[in-house]
C-alpha cells in the first residue's frame, strides 16, 4: 500500500492512496477463507468448499465488504500516524467509471483512491490565571420580595359578580361573546366565547378599550387592526370588526397577605411565604451573576485564543444560524431593513459569530480533554431526567427517543461539560465580586458578543 500527500493547505490535507490488486485479493482470500466454515453448499461437507469456488459465488461480495474495510482503516492509520484530530468526516473520491468500478471489484485493477480530509489546529492554551474576571452580586432587596408578593396576590385575586347595571371597567373579568369579521366575512377562530381581563393587553391592540362600558345584555361592534407581525398571515394587517355582548361581568376582590392568605397557598404564614419568594428572587440572581461571568470568561478566552477554525465547521454553525434568523424574521414578519441593516451586512455579523462559537468550541474541548474533564453517566441520567419530566405523559417516548439516538444524547451532554470546564476555569482565574443593584445585574449588555 502507497499513500501519498498532495495537499497541504491551511487545514486541508489530501492523500492519494493505492492498494495492490493482489493485497486486495489476498485480503479477499483471507475473508472467504473464514467463510468456509459457516456457508452450506450443496455437494460439498462442511468446511471442505474450496475457496476457489467461493470465489466464484461470493468473491464480488467479499471484494466490495474488503475494500470498504481497507479504506476506513487506511484513513484511520493516516490520521493516526500524523496526530490528526478531524474536524470532520474524510471525503473520499473512489473510481466513478463504470468500466473502472467493474475491474477493481473483479480484482483486476488495483485500489486507486484520493482522501480529503480537513484538520483541527493545534491549539496552544492560554495562562488561565491571568484571567481577570468580574463576578456582579445583588442582594435581594425587601422591595423586591414586597413585589413579589403583590404579583401573587394579583395572580390570586377572588372575582364576585358586578352589581346589576354595572358597566366594564380596566380590572374587570369579563366572560365574552364575539363575532368577528372582515370586509363583512367571518373568518376562521374569529367567532366564540373567552374570558378577558380588561387592561391586560392579551387581546389584539385596541380591543379591550373598546368594552370599557358595555353593560350586560348590551351588544356592541368594535373595530380593530391586527398587527402587522400577528400569528396568522391570513390576518396579520387586516381591519376587522367583532360584535360582542358580556356573559358576564365580575369585579376583583382585594386579597389581604396575611398567613391565611400564604395557607391558601399551602405554606405556614406570612413569613414563610416570603421566605419563599426571596429565595426564588435569589436563584434569578444567581443564575444572571452566572451567565454575566461565563460571558466574561468567554471574551478572555476569545481574546487569549485566535486561530484560524475549520471551515466546514464555521459553514455548520453558520448555516444554523443563518436558518434561525431567517426564520425569525417570516414569522415576525420582517426584513433586514427593518433592523436597520442589509443581508451582506448581516451575514457578516453572524458569520463572525459563527466562528467565535466554533473557535471557543475547540478552545473548551481541548481544555476538557487536557484536564480530564469528563462527563459522567449519573450526571447524563440526571439530565435525560429532567428532560424527560418536561413531557408529562410521554415519559417513555421521550425516555426510548434519547437512549435510541446518539445524537440526542450528545445534545444532553455538550451544555453539561460545557458548565464543568467553566467551573474549572473560574476556580483557576483571578475573580473579584462586585455588588450591584439588581437593575445593574439585569442590565442587558448590548456590546456582548453572541
């Protein structure tokens, strides 16, 4: 076997390789050989078939499973011998000519090959000690468990009946009846009964203001405009009208938080409640201070380690994002203009971010592996777990979906080393904590990289 390099590009490599016919034909000789033992054929005891005949029933078969073998060996040897980490799948250029492919499976021509194959730099890593993080802590403030505490209230207001001849007013229920139509049409979903909180803006634009007044047994016609970006395209801009009557009216009651208040939500008082409440305010805290950190970490990381990544896999990432945004902008109904940027442009930009994710990719893979960091099988069934919960119902699909599919599991898997090599690299960096208001903490950073 001859295997020769023809490129060498940036991280391309190509080979050229050739197997004799007759180590082909030896490797088949070897492969029917074994066969001997197994096959039954008629006149001939077992194991006693000469192979001669073999191949002459199964030598095409056994050549085809022969030169298979021999070319995902020899490019596993031509990566293994040169220290090659793949960025992806080798490509392989085999005879394509009818008259070509026929010889070579009859054993009559040599294995004449060409391998494509694209590497992962090597990757010097950094001094993670120098690393200067900066860690934002809020504490949480009496006001916001006070406002905590008043949404759930709000959540838990009891709802009476309005006296009779009671018109509708901003924080009423109101059980509603409505016809809509438009240019006189009455369309699909625009027709039937649902309950509306006036002033809670889940209806279309404009069409909760426009009931504030009706009376029971009154029926009135209000005029709307979807929205430009709605759900459904069959109505997205469109004018409509809506005749609607109320069911019925019923007015919010007030709710005093005292401990029978936090019984009725099955805690002991008042004062577990809001112990409660803290601690939920507390772990949104805790997760924002953490996503403010790894973003820091990932900027040093990204600063301390530039190199060219694989290309296809920059292709990959893009093409996904690409789709994404893509997708975001028909179902919002958008353009690029209306970002206020052009297609080149954005391109562009998520281009860049293609290859930041890719390089830090690499960069957080080659960490893990210098440092052992694994992922273990409790931590991947605990995850499958939690995954599986979010299905009520379909516990068992889900549970058989993950176990049967590889590519399933390794989604599960990627965020879970993902976290445990930041948590090495935080303990190694310099991280000073900085207290902060809570708005300083949940302040968006609109120069952070994706």
């Amino acid at each position: 076997m001859q295997v020769t390099e023809t490129l060498s590009e940036g991280l391309k490599r190509e080979f050229k390789v050739v197997v004799p016919a007759a180590e082909l034909d030896a490797k088949v000789n070897s492969r029917l050989d074994e066969m001997k033992d197994k096959v039954r054929i008629n006149g001939f005891r077992p194991g006693k078939v000469p192979v001669a005949h073999l191949k002459k029933m199964y030598g095409r078969s056994a050549m085809a499973e022969v030169i298979e073998a021999t070319v995902r060996d020899t490019n596993n040897q031509i990566v293994t011998e040169r220290g090659f980490k793949l960025a992806s799948e080798p490509k392989v250029t085999m005879p394509s000519e009818e008259a070509a492919v026929e010889k070579l499976i009859a054993g009559e021509s040599d294995l004449d090959y060409t391998v494509g194959i694209e590497i992962v730099p090597d990757i010097k890593l950094a001094d993670f000690k120098t690393f200067k993080l900066t860690k934002l802590t809020a504490e949480v403030a009496d006001s916001e468990v006070d406002e905590g505490i008043t949404r759930i209230a709000d959540q838990n207001k009891p709802f009476t009946p309005k006296p009779d001849g009671e018109a509708v007013a901003t924080g009423d229920r109101v059980l509603l009846s409505y016809a809509g139509t438009i240019d006189g049409v009455a369309f699909d979903g625009g027709t039937g009964e649902s309950p509306v909180l006036v002033g809670s803006n889940t209806f279309i634009p404009g069409f909760e203001e426009q009931i504030i007044g009706l009376k029971m047994g009154e029926t009135r016609t209000i005029k709307v405009t979807f929205p430009q970006h709605y759900g459904s395209e069959a109505l997205a801009g469109k004018n409509a009208e809506f005749v609607v009557s109320a069911k019925s009216i019923e007015v919010p009651g007030t709710v005093v938080t005292d401990d029978e208040f936090a019984k009725s939500l099955g805690l002991e008082s008042i004062a577990k409640l809001r112990d409660a409440v803290k601690e939920r305010i507390a772990q949104d805290h805790t997760a924002m201070s953490r996503q403010k950190l790894k973003r820091g970490l990932l900027d040093e990381l990204d600063k301390s380690h530039k190199f060219e990544p694989p290309p296809s896999l920059v292709e990959e990432e893009f093409d996904r994002v690409w789709k994404s945004v893509l997708s975001e902008l028909e179902t919002e109904k958008k353009t690029f203009a209306d970002e206020n940027t052009t297609e080149d442009k954005a391109k562009a930009e998520y281009r860049a971010i293609a290859e930041r994710r890719v390089r830090l990719g690499l960069v957080l893979a080659e960490i893990g592996e210098k440092n052992a960091i694994t992922v273990t099988e409790e931590e991947l069934n605990r995850a499958l777990m939690d995954r599986v919960r979010q299905f009520p119902g379909q516990e068992q699909k889900v549970y058989d979906y993950y176990r049967q599919n590889p590519q399933a599991v390794a989604s599960l898997r990627a965020p879970i080393f993902e976290e445990k090599v930041v948590d090495f690299l935080v303990e190694l960096a310099d991280v000073t904590e900085n207290k902060v208001s809570r708005e300083e903490l949940f302040k968006e950073d609109e120069t952070a990289a994706a």
